[in-house]
C-alpha cells in the first residue's frame, strides 16, 4: 500500500514522543510532517533525540502556531499526541478546533490520561484539576485495540502502560468468567515510565540495584483500569494494585492474580488466553514464564498463566514505551486509517538489552 499519511507528533520531547518519531521513520505509509514543541521551536530534533539522527538529520521542532497552519493545508492527517497529563487536552482541543474551521479531518490518538475517562468529574477525582476540553471526552474511547474491534468515536485514548499489561492480563479472565471480581496485581516497571525529567525516584544511583514498591494500593492507574476492564468484559471488577520501580529503563512486568471461579488448571487457563487473543496479532501466549527482555522495544505483549489450588495467575511482560504507549498509538492509528494493524510495527525485539 503507498498511501502516504502526514503525521504530526504533539509534545514532542519527552520518550514517548521520542518512540513515535522512531516508529514514524519505519512506518510505510505515515510521513512526519512536523513534531511540535512549545519550549524547543526551532532546535534541532536530532540534539534531542541523537539516537534518530539518521532518520530525522534536518527536522526541527515547530510551534503550536506553525503546527497549526500546517495541518490547515492538508486534506487529513494523524495526530499522535503525547504530551503530558493536563496539557495535552487543551492542545487537541484548540488543533481540532482549527482543523475544523479549515476543513481538515485529523484523527487524534492520545497517550496521556486527558482522554480516558468518561466524564470530568471522574477525572479530576483522579488528577485533582479540572478537565481542559470537557467538550471533546464524548469524542474518544479509551480501550486497548485487543479489546475493541472497532471504535466508533473519531479519536482514541490509550490507556496507561501500566494499566495495559494488566488490562492484558485480566480481560479475558473476567471475559470467561474465570475468576472472581477481585483481582491482586504486582507489577515492576522501568524507569522511562517515570518521564525525561529527573526526579528522585528515577535517578540512577537511587535506582539502580534496588526494587521498591510506590503508591501502593492507591495508584492513579487503578481507577482507569477498572473502568476499561468493565467495557471489555462487561464485569465490574476490583483492582488491589501495587506497583514496583524497577531496576531498568524500559519494560513492565505484571502478575495478576486472583480465586478461581469454579475449578481450572493450567492448560485451561493458557487455553482460555489463546482463544480469547487468538486474532491479536500482538499477543503471545506461552507455557513459559515471559522475560521483560523478550519484548523491550517491540510492540509485542508476551502472557502466559498458572492455575493451582483455587488460585489463577496471569503474568504479562510489555515495553512501556512501545506497546505500553507510542506502539499502541501507532496500532490504533493504523486502525483509523484501515491501514493494516501490524504495519510499521512488525518488527521482533531486538534481544539482549
């Protein structure tokens, strides 16, 4: 397929924009059209990111202003947003707003939690501020691609990286009626989940060698979850969680567990995890335990379960950056586009990280 499609990426600095500017670059038919950045219009995109200066060795971030004169002057385009919690609203709503009044149709996938909730009220009982855009929230759903065959709202919201292992994890167990409604989850992540500014939890001396768990029982992800769990499965579920800093950059590993809801084994539960992911070209269920290191910059999720005394436990093993964000973006997108799901994103992790 030649189809060329202009993407632009908002907020364009931080490591998941940094990702989605790496996935545009191999994509086939999404063509960067600008990257934006109000604090950085005009420095170089390559001193940001020195990792993409073969693919991008003349591209500068543009203005707000610039962006929106762009996207103007074309027919359509894909809009990946990834700026931060409480900005990236404000910044979708005034490039929709613009888009409109010249006759453009962008297709909006955010990756920030601007977007995930249904009213807001619901969000600001979670990030404590008001919503930047009420208006919009009816006109994106939150969900993961595996979980929604088709949208039918012109915008998505990507659900958080954490919360996408553990949607993985546990939709198809509350889906089957496998377990009971309380699920307890562990989950280890890396330290790009914690954003490009430095804070005291993600330097390096502090971080390195340890583990250490963080808003336990009370993270911000767990209201999201249940709330995308029960569209999934059509159960509304509770969610203890307790998530972990780990020792490395990227990856998420996540166990779920919770009673069984009649008797089952292993291979019933693996069984159940094939079926129910057995048209998602992005998940893959093993007998083996999944190792972080197996899906590190790719777009793959890997699950596998176990099942003994009563008890179920699901294990899921993602890349925050890709799957977890930018790489769940980009498959969702190719979804808005009818453009093949797994285009631009097919390639295996690299191995050895």
């Amino acid at each position: 397929m030649s189809t060329q499609i202009p993407a632009v990426v908002l907020g364009g600095t931080g490591y998941v924009a940094g990702e989605l500017l790496r996935l545009i670059a191999a994509h086939p038919n999404f063509t960067l059209a600008a990257v934006m950045s109000d604090s950085q219009p005009g420095a170089s995109v390559a001193a940001a990111f020195p990792h993409l200066a073969s693919s991008y060795p003349a591209e500068r971030f543009k203005s707000q202003a610039e962006l929106a004169e762009l996207i103007a002057g074309t027919s359509e385009c894909a809009v990946f947003a990834a700026a931060p919690h409480g900005v990236s609203a404000a910044l979708i709503d005034t490039l929709i707003d613009g888009a409109q009044r010249a006759g453009t149709r962008p297709r909006v996938v955010d990756t920030s939690a601007d977007f995930r909730y249904a009213t807001p009220e619901a969000y600001t009982a979670v990030y404590a501020q008001p919503h930047g855009a009420p208006q919009r929230l009816a006109q994106f759903t939150c969900a993961l691609p595996e979980h929604l065959r088709n949208a039918t709202t012109p915008h998505i919201a990507h659900p958080g990286c954490l919360a996408t292992a553990i949607l993985l994890a546990s939709v198809p167990l509350l889906a089957a009626g496998l377990v009971t409604p309380t699920l307890f989850v562990s989950g280890v992540t890396g330290s790009t989940g914690s954003g490009s500014k430095p804070v005291e939890g993600t330097h390096h001396p502090l971080r390195h060698g340890d583990l250490y768990s963080y808003n336990a029982l009370k993270h911000r992800h767990a209201a999201e979850v249940a709330a995308c769990a029960r569209a999934a499965s059509g159960v509304a579920a509770q969610f203890a969680f307790v998530p972990h800093s780990g020792p490395f950059a990227r990856g998420i590993h996540v166990t779920v567990q919770a009673a069984a809801g009649r008797p089952l084994d292993t291979a019933a539960v693996l069984a159940a995890l094939r079926d129910f992911y057995a048209h998602a070209p992005f998940v893959r269920v093993s007998d083996a335990a999944p190792r972080v290191k197996d899906v590190v910059a790719s777009n793959y999720a890997h699950l596998s379960a176990v099942a003994q005394d009563g008890t179920v436990a699901v294990l899921c093993a993602i890349d925050n950056l890709t799957k977890g964000a930018a790489g769940g973006a980009m498959q969702w997108m190719n979804r808005l586009f009818a453009l093949p799901e797994t285009a631009g994103l097919s390639a295996s992790a690299p191995g050895w990280t």
